[in-house]
C-alpha cells in the first residue's frame, strides 16, 4: 500500500518520514559537532562538503516528499481532539515542512555567499553551482554572517519543534490511545479506508 488514505499513511509517506527525521536530526548533529571543532585544521574540509552533500540529498528529498504530500489524501486527525490541538497539529506539521525546507537553502544560500567562494561537491562527484544572493542581505560577507545565524537559529527551532512533536505523538499512543503513532509506523490503519 504506497499512497495514503484518509484513515493512515502509506509506505511512501511513511519511509519519507523516518528517512528524513534521521537525516534532519543527524545534520543537526552533525553540524554542532563540525562547527565546534579547531576551525583552522584543514581536514575539516571532506567533513564540510559531506555536511553540504547531505544537506542538499535533503533538500531534495523534501521537495519529493512535498509533491507526494501533493498528490495524495492526508489522513484526517483523529476525533475528540480540541480545536486548538488541531490548530497546533496543522502548525506544528507546517513549521517542520518549512524547516526542512529553510535548513538545507539557507545552507546552500549562506555558502554561496561566502567571500571565501569555496565550491560544494556532492559526495565528490559533480559541482554544485552558488545561488544568487539577494542584494538586499547586503555585502557578501553580512549577507553570510546573517545567513549563518538563519542557518542555526533554524536548528535550535526544529529541536524544540519536534520535541513537541514527539511529545504529541506519545500523548496520542499512551494518553488518547489513537491510532495516530500507529498509522505513521504501519500502513494498517491506511487499509481501513478502502
Ligand atoms: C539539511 C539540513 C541541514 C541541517 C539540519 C544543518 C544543520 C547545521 C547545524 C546545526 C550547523 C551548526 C550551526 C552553528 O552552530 O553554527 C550547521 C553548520 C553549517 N552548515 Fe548546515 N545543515 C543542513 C544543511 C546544510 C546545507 C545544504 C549546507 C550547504 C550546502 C550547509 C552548510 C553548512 C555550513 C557551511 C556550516 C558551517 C557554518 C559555520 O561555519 O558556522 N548545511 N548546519
Ligand atoms: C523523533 C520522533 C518523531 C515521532 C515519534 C514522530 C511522529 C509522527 C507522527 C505519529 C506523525 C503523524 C501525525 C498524524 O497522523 O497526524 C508525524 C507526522 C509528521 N512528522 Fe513526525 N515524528 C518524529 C520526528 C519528526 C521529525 C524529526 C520531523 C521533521 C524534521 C517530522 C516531521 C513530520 C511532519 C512534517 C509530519 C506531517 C506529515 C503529514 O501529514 O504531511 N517528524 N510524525
């Protein structure tokens, strides 16, 4: 069962979702811990370019994930729930699209204004070319001072954000007793609508 339905998600929606919640929480491990090293030792680079690679691997894998979520039903929420919970439901989802989103462009946004102008190559394979920076965030090197911060900023948010997230999903499983952590672990519940 690939696509989703109105009472669960299918297996496309589903790898999607835990492919990129380990990617995302990966980088962003993986970006504290390259940024706290002895910037100066020049065997960072193959660690810079693997963080880049990654993150544009995501960036693409987003854009997949939102056609998909496009062309598919979304499985409505489950009843009884609060209109407010509802409300933070749909911002919550919405916030982590848009951070899956921001993290990896503003990466690629602030590398591209580097006065530095060091190029990305994808997992050493092919070149990927800078993004026009808007001439609005200013000379390169405060466009990418400002781009940097966006960059982490971006990061402490989506840790709060899925903290939340996961503390939800827990509350639907152990406290609701619904089916909404099933349905994003199994495609079962996705079968009961057809
Ligand atoms: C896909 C999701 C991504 C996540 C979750 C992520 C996360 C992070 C984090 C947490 C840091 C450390 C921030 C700090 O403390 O300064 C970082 C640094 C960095 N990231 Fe990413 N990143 C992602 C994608 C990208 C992409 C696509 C690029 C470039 C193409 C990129 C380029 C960089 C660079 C150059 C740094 C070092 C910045 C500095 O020197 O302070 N990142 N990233
Ligand atoms: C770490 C533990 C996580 C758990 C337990 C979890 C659990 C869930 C569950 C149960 C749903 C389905 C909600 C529903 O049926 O209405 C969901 C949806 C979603 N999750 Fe997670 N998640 C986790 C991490 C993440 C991460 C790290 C991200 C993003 C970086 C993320 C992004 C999303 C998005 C965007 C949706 C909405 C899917 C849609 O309906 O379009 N999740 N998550």
């Amino acid at each position: 069962m690939l696509r989703n339905t109105t009472t669960g998600y299918g297996l496309v929606a589903i790898a999607f979702h835990w492919t990129m919640a380990i990617l995302m929480l990966g980088m962003v491990a993986f970006g504290l811990y390259m940024t706290s090293l002895d910037q100066s030792d020049p065997s960072l680079y193959p660690l810079y370019q693997l963080h880049k690679s990654i993150g544009l691997v995501v960036l693409t894998l987003a854009v997949l994930r939102l056609a998909w979520r496009f062309v598919n039903p979304s499985p409505k929420l489950p009843e009884g729930m609060a209109p407010v919970e509802r409300l933070a439901a749909h911002l919550g989802h919405a916030g982590l699209y848009g951070l899956i989103l921001l993290l990896p462009f503003s990466g690629w946004l602030m590398v591209s204004a580097s006065p530095w102008g060091i190029p990305t190559y994808v997992f050493g394979l092919f070149q990927v070319p800078h993004l026009p920076v808007p001439a609005a965030l200013g000379d390169k090197a405060t466009a990418e001072a400002l781009l940097k911060q966006v960059h982490e900023i971006a990061a402490w948010t989506l840790l709060a954000l899925v903290a939340a997230h996961a503390a939800a999903a827990l509350k639907h499983h152990f406290i609701a007793r619904d089916d909404t952590l099933r349905r994003m672990v199994s495609t079962a519940p996705a079968r009961a609508d057809i």
